[in-house]
C-alpha cells in the first residue's frame, strides 16, 4: 500500500465503483477494466469530467480505447503489439535528421517519458518535469557539487533542451551562443565598453557549466585554472619570485570584471588614487595624522613601484629595490658613483634598511626617530651613554656629523676630523687651549684622543691611555708650555 492507503489503489477504487456494472462497462467503452483506474483519473480532484487527469490522450478523450487496444481470447484488455510501437503509428518521427536526437526518442521508447493514457503534467510526461529527466540523467556526485544552474536544480531541463530533437548541439532549443540570453540580459555580459572575449563572442561554456560543477558559479574548473588557460603572460609570472596574494591563488575575479567592464583590463575600479587597490589593502588609508607619505604614495601611484600580478622582486616590486628607488630619485645614483666613502647599505642599494616604502612619521621617511634608527646597526657607538658620558651631538641625530648616504670623508663626515669638530668647539677660545694644556691641537688630531660619540670620563678621552697623557705630561714629547 502507498500513501497511507487503506487498501492497494485498484482494490480501493473497486470496492465502490463496480467494473461488472452497465454504467461503469459504457463509460468504458465495454472494455473488460480490472484496474489502473489512476492511469486516466486522479483519485482526489479535476477539472476535467470524471476526474480525469490534467492532460488527456486525445484517443482515450475520444473513446477511442479500440485504436491501442483489444479484448484478448481470455477475455482481459490487452495492448495491440508493442506499446512503443503503438505510439508511432499516430506520432511518425518526422525529423529524424536533425543534428541531435534523444535516445528514447531515436529508439522509439516514448513511454520511458510519457503516460500512454493521462498525465498530470505537461506534454502528458509520466512523472513531473522535475524528475523525469533525472530518471535516466541522474548528475554527478551531490557532495562533490558547488553549484547548480537554477533551472537545472529546480529540474527545468526543458527550460534549454528540446525532448526529442533539436537543430542545435545537446538538443538545445537555440544556438548555444542565444540560448543563456533567453535568462541572462546581454547587455550585462557582453556589451560593456570593454567585453572579456569569451563573453562578447557569447562563447558561456568555455567559463561555465550549464548544469552544475564542483566549482564555485558553474565554472568548469578553478578560476586559476581557467584564466590561465587563455591568458599566458599571466601563466608565466606565476613562475615569479613574488606573488600578489588574489593573483596566486588564483582570485582574479578579485580586481577583474569576469564578463565586461567599464575600465581597460577589466578592472573593478579605477588605479587612479589608489581605488583598486585600497579595496583590499584599507590598512594604507588609515593613516596617523602625523605620517608624512612618499610622494607616490600620496598620489596613490601603487603601480609605479609595484606589478599587479608579480615580480622578480619582494613586495611585487617592478625593479631591484633600491634600483626602483633611483627611478625617481636620479641624483643619487650620482652622488654614489662620485664619492669614495658610500654608507653600506646604500652602497647594497638597500634603501629599505632606513625608510619606509610608503612613508612613516619621520622626516625622509626614515623608519625610526634618530638616534634609534642607526643604532639598530652601530650599537657599539652608545657603549657608554648610560655608564659614561655621551656626546650630546650623537645622543641627538646622527646626521649632524654624519651624511647617511656618502662621503669624500672617512665615516662618511660632512667635514675632516678638527674642521668637523669646529663646528661647535672653538678652537680659538681660552679655555680649549686651557684644557689642552696650552697646546694647540691639528685639525686632524681630535679622534686621535677622543671618542666622538662618548667615552668613560667627561672629556670622551679613550679608556687606555698613555701614562704621560694620562697624567697632563705634554712637553716630554710635544713642544709647548704642558706640564713637564
């Protein structure tokens, strides 16, 4: 029993309409009927006479039950030959050269789709549109599947393919290159100011699924995959040293329009000020108030330094770091060739190792506030700053003595030893010439006595000293008025 049925559905109907009575053999064309009375009626309501179905086959309609069937010798209705065949006598097929033929169809079993009698459904089909092309057409694994065309998944197959024969591929019911846009407006895909090529040739299935995939919105295989596929160049950087994050792994669709777009290449938004970028990278825009930007940054000029897809270089960069930087800033260039003493890291063209890229909140951009920023390499020159005296200058900024690029000076100094240091020492005064015993020292003398960044006694003296030195004792080996 089905359906919660008292009894099996014949016994049912039988046990109030009695098959063996006048009334019952007319309307049935005295046709000996034993059952199946569900074939032709349905058991709860209609809009036709008798209950009949929705869709009736025009013989039985007619009562024309003698055109299907006849009253065997034992007496019970039977089928003149074979069913299938039956079918063909009223329905020749008529078009059996189109380009695509459904196998039922070319095989004459009409009623492994349709009821022979009635159906509830259109174009009398056995079970209803949803289900009866899943019947035989069953789909792939449902636990592997991403995505499903919404006709498809609501089982409107007949929404795209014809269910006998078609002039098109697939028995589609127009060219596969009409047939989306019947769902999908045109406009929207392929007439953009810039159309992706598969889109404005309305060429969907190369990207796409019709049924459903084990991707994400029907598409044949990953994105990566499919951009790649065409889009060689792109394929090629993939072997690149650096990756953009969305380009790596393939999310192109992440800064391209995947159809059409307003933009060249597709894009999502303009490059002008930064837009697509700052899509994803928001951090850059919320800034400090005091961050002083580099002016490409500022311009939002990201695609000055860096390639969008990759590079043979960290950060996507389109150059060698630091040769990125003389792109723009030439003078240097010349400044390092020209000089005898060149700063290391700007001699290694590693620019990064003091300024940021985008900028920071100190002048020049530089990482860090000065001291700090070069004793992150030269932590020697602060060993005495907490047990010792310092020189005020270098606990200050380095530049003040320093150039940090290059010199024509040893340790890249502005000015040669005593000339440097005259800057703020005068030479002339009492009392230097007291505290140096009388003695006028050489312009180049001071870094031979004194440590320039701080040293253990108030003077900076060098810890190790020579015992006449140590002891104010000049004149034994220098001429003047020292002590003797």
């Amino acid at each position: 029993m089905k359906s919660l049925l008292k009894l099996d559905e014949d016994s049912l109907c039988l046990s109030c309409h009695k098959n063996n009575e006048a009334a019952f053999r007319k309307s049935h064309r005295d046709f000996p009927v034993q059952g199946k009375c569900v074939l032709c009626h349905s058991p709860h309501s209609s809009d036709g006479p008798h209950l009949l179905k929705f869709v009736v086959h025009k013989p039985v309609m007619e009562g024309n039950c003698a055109g299907c069937h006849l009253i065997g010798d034992n007496g019970k209705l039977q089928i003149k030959g074979d069913a299938n065949a039956g079918c063909l006598t009223c329905h020749p097929r008529s078009n059996m050269k189109m380009t695509s033929l459904h196998k039922p169809y070319t095989e004459g079993l009409c009623l492994k789709c349709h009821a022979s009698h009635a159906s509830d459904n259109k174009y009398m089909l056995a079970v209803p549109p949803e289900k009866v092309c899943v019947t035989c057409h069953a789909g792939a694994d449902k636990t592997k599947i991403k995505s499903s065309h919404d006709p498809y998944s609501k089982g409107q197959c007949l929404s795209c393919h014809m269910g006998h024969s078609s002039q098109q591929v697939a028995l589609l019911a127009h060219e596969s290159s009409k047939i989306c846009y019947k769902c999908h407006e045109k406009k929207l895909y392929s007439e953009g100011t810039v159309s992706h090529s598969p889109a404005a040739e309305s060429k969907c299935l190369s990207c796409h699924n019709p049924h459903e995939a084990g991707e994400t919105k029907l598409l044949v295989k990953s994105e990566k995959e499919i951009c790649l596929s065409c889009h060689e160049k792109s394929a090629r950087e993939m072997g690149s040293f650096s990756l953009h994050t969305p380009f790596a792994t393939g999310e192109c669709s992440r800064c391209h329009e995947p159809h059409q777009g307003e933009r060249k290449y597709l894009l999502k938004e303009s490059e002008a000020g930064g837009k697509l970028c700052l899509s994803c990278h928001k951090v850059l825009e919320n800034l400090k108030e005091n961050f002083i930007p580099h002016a490409p940054f500022a311009k939002k000029e990201c695609e000055k330094c860096h390639s969008p897809h990759a590079g043979d270089y960290a950060y996507n960069l389109k150059e060698n770091p630091g040769k990125q930087c003389l792109s723009c800033h030439g003078g240097m260039e010349k400044v390092i060739t020209d000089s005898p003493v060149v700063h290391g890291p700007v001699k290694d063209l590693n620019c990064a190792a003091c300024h940021m890229a985008h900028g920071s909140a100190n002048p020049k951009n530089i990482a860090k506030k000065q001291p700090a920023l070069c004793l992150g390499c030269h932590q020697q020159i602060s060993t005495y700053w907490q047990d010792g005296f310092a020189h005020e200058p270098a606990t200050k900024d380095c530049s003040l003595c320093h150039d940090p690029h290059a010199s024509i000076n040893k340790g890249i100094v502005h000015e040669k030893g005593g000339l440097l240091c005259a800057r703020c020492h005068k030479l002339n005064e009492t009392r230097f010439t007291a505290v140096h015993q009388g003695i006028h020292p050489g312009n180049d003398s001071c870094l031979k006595c004194h440590d320039p960044h701080g040293g253990p006694t108030k003077g900076l003296l060098f810890p190790v000293s020579h015992k006449p030195f140590a002891e104010g004792k000049c004149s034994p080996c220098h001429p003047g008025e020292g002590r003797k």
